[in-house]
C-alpha cells in the first residue's frame, strides 16, 4: 500500500466531511498546500441523467466571468469577409477551403476551431480529423456561429467547453489557484448556474446530485447547491 505523502495527509486533515457552501469550500481549497505550479481548478458534477437517452445529454459552453487563466489556440473557418476580423480577434489561422486542406495535410496546432454555418460543408471533410479530438465546431457548443469574431475573442481568452460522459458527470476548469477568493467563487457560481439552466426537460429526480471543486494535485471539497 502506498504511503501518503506529508503534504497529502495534511490536505486529507483539511477535507470537511459534509459539503460546505460555495465560499466556504473555496476558502479551504486555497489552504491545501500545492505544488509550485499555478494548478488548474476544476469542477466536477454528478448529474442524474440517463446518458443513454439523447435528450438528457448536457453539452455546451460558457465563458466564465473571470476567464480561466489560459489562453487557447484558435482557427476559424470562414469566408474572406470574416478572415480579417477573425484573425485582429485572435485567431491564429482563419480561412476556407485552404484551411481546409492545411488541416487534412496534418496541422493540427490549434486548441478551438470556430466555423460559420456556410462552411460546414467544406468542414465536414474533416470529421476523422477533428471528431476524434473533439475539435469539430457544433452549434450546441458555440463553435459554429455568424459571429466569428465574437467566437474566436471568447475561445482565445479561454471559453470553456463542456459535456457529460457516459456516467452523467461533467468536469471542466474554472481558474487557477492562483486566482482571488472572490474570483474563483463567481467563476464557479456562474457555471453551476449554467448547468442548472442545461437540465434537459426530460430528466426526473434530482439533477444535480453532487457538485466537487479541486485542484490539479488537491483533494476534492464538496459543494452545496
């Protein structure tokens, strides 16, 4: 059996044993001791869907109040109008059926790409490409939109994406350790919101069953909502 850490059993002595609200458990998950690297936070739900069910499935993004600390990569494939404004918002490449062509020859070095409805046709070329990745834009998830620029601003910046798997739990960051208090507090708010409003209509009982914030290398400390 492998032995604990003295940094991991003192975080184990500072886990609560009920869940504690919001500001409450993102006081004590600024007091575990970390490594030196900003981690990442993360938020873990457990839902109560029936992910078998297509209409139960939770999918979509936000882009949280405060950002999450990182920036992402992003393309967007779009017609000459918008490959200008596309790429002065920050889009790292921006283009049609060139693009197209230079991610079918194997670039893949971008973290988000955006498309305007038009394009998806030429896109859907790209579906052993970017659908193993789960980089193919889709309407649910913001990524195919007449609003590149808006898209590729907020992508940049750090947009977050989310989906549930197969047992109806969704994760995804919501800042760094390094964040204020306060700021970690509304980021997490804001997306337990989102999700709340993304409770498909068909879903019975209770839909959100269990809500977890941690860090990159912290315990989990359970939320109340």
């Amino acid at each position: 059996m492998a032995r604990l850490s003295k940094r991991a059993k003192a975080n184990a002595e500072l886990v609560p044993a009920e869940p504690l609200p919001l500001k409450d458990a993102v006081t004590v998950l600024k007091k575990f001791k970390g490594p030196k690297f900003d981690q990442t936070v993360e938020i873990c739900f457990t839902l109560g869907i029936d992910t078998t069910q297509a209409d139960q499935l939770v999918r979509g993004a936000v882009a949280l109040p405060h950002g999450v600390g990182k920036s992402k990569r992003v393309i967007a494939f779009c017609g000459s109008d918008d490959a200008a404004a596309a790429r002065e918002a920050g889009a790292i490449e921006a283009g049609a059926d060139d693009l197209v062509k230079k991610v079918s020859d194997g670039w893949m070095d971008f973290d988000v790409a955006v498309a305007s409805p038009d394009m998806m046709k030429i896109v859907s070329r790209l579906g052993r490409q970017l659908g193993p990745r789960g980089l193919m834009p889709t309407p649910k998830a913001g990524t195919v939109t007449t609003d590149i620029a808006k898209a590729v601003r907020e992508y940049s910046a750090g947009k977050v994406e989310y989906r549930n798997d197969k047992g109806g739990n969704v994760q995804a960051a919501v800042g760094r350790m390094s964040f204020s208090e306060d700021h970690l507090a509304d980021n997490i708010d804001f997306f337990i919101q989102t999700i709340m409003k993304a409770k498909p209509s068909s879903t019975k009982g209770q839909f959100v069953k269990k809500v977890t914030i941690s860090g990159t290398m912290t315990p989990g400390v359970r939320v109340v909502v």
